[in-house]
C-alpha cells in the first residue's frame, strides 16, 4: 500500500531507495516519538513533585444541557506555591515552569470554553 497524496498513489519505494513520501513520513513518526519522550520525562517530573491533583467537573453550557467531565488531572496551585526552593529550581531548570504557568493561567479560561461550547451547540442544530 502507498500514501495518498490529491487522488494520487505515491510510492513507498523508488527501486530499493525510499521515496521522499516515506523519508517525510518516518521523519514526521521519529520526532513525534522525541516529542512524545520529552512529554513523559516533563509529566514525570512535575508529577515527582506531588503538583498532579485529580479533578472532576460538572458544566451546566447555556441551553441547560449538562456535561460531566471526569477523570483529569490540574496542577494543584496550592501545592506549587509551597514548594521548596529546590524543587522550584529543580523544576525550572526542567523547563517545566512556562508549562505550569500556562496552565494555571489556562485554569480561568473555564467559562470561556462552555460559553464557546454552547455557541457550537447552538450552531450545530441550526445546521
């Protein structure tokens, strides 16, 4: 089987070489699998810090239609602001801290984002 590409069949392999189709594909797979580590190590990190706390949440959108949001996990604001100055350091030197922050600063964004599904829903039986 090869990649399809506007209607077109693309090679895997031009002789016993691999096509560029395939040199861009193993590419693409070889950094998601560097990207995917990097992802890991830096959870694991944060998570070594006791900084992971289970959540649920129940969202009520606009029309009354209720969403019950289980099993995720938030950065304990709590628990970060009394880390010691080691593990603060520790997890800056990571590169871990413009994660955190975003993240946290991502926790207002709540009523945004069922204001933003309610629009959708609303859009969605009109069309």
């Amino acid at each position: 089987m090869a990649p399809f590409r506007d209607d077109k069949v693309l090679p895997f392999f031009s002789g016993n070489e691999p096509t560029e189709a395939t040199k861009q594909a193993l590419a693409f797979c070889n950094q998601f699998q560097i990207d995917f580590r990097a992802t890991r190590e830096m959870v694991d990190k944060i998570d070594a810090h006791g900084l992971f706390s289970p959540r649920q949440s129940k969202v009520t959108l606009e029309g009354g239609e209720v969403l019950n949001l289980t099993d995720f996990q938030v950065i304990d604001e709590a628990a970060f602001n009394k880390l010691s100055d080691e593990a603060f350091l520790d997890l800056r030197k990571s590169g871990a801290l413009g994660l955190l922050y975003c993240h946290l600063a991502s926790t207002n964004s709540w009523t945004s984002l069922v204001h933003q599904a309610s629009v959708r829903k609303a859009e969605g039986a009109k069309g």
